[in-house]
C-alpha cells in the first residue's frame, strides 16, 4: 500500500456517482454506460473527494464497518477502479 498512500482518488471528470431510488443502490454515471454498484462501494466511492488519501479512507471505513476486512478489501477495490478509469 505504499504507493497508494500518497494517492488522494477523486472520480474522473466524466463520472457521476448516484443514488438510484427505484433500485436502492449507487450507480455509477458514465459516458454510455451506467456501473451499478453492490454492497458498500458507494460508501467507498463517496470518501475520494481529492482531500483524503488511501490510509485516510480505509481509517474512516474501518471506524464506521468494526470488523470488516477493509484494510485488506479497500485498497484492491480502488486500484480496480483506477484500472477501469472512473478514478484518477
């Protein structure tokens, strides 16, 4: 986790995280395409503003999911993100 620890995420210019209502779930807004999301990747999408880094995240998901194999979890799921481009 070493190079992700002075990486602060923030959704790509051209992507949109929402609420969807009618499917309770978060989506992920993109250019032709809609990602609906599963479990807490909401959560996790809603903490890259920019201003926290990769420890700060999982800090703050640790605190509010006791228990929870974020630590472990997180980080993977936001490199994949990257991979995809949603995050930069």
């Amino acid at each position: 986790m070493t190079a992700m620890a002075r990486w602060w995420p923030v959704l790509a210019p051209a992507v949109h995280l929402r609420y969807d209502r009618v499917r309770d779930t978060d989506l992920l807004l993109l250019p032709e395409r809609v990602v609906v999301l599963e479990g807490n990747a909401g959560a996790v999408l809603r903490l890259c503003d920019g201003e926290r880094d990769v420890p700060e995240i999982v800090a703050e998901l640790t605190r509010r999911f006791p228990g929870a194999p974020v630590a472990d979890e997180v980080p993977d799921f936001l490199c994949r993100v990257r991979e995809e481009g949603w995050l930069r």
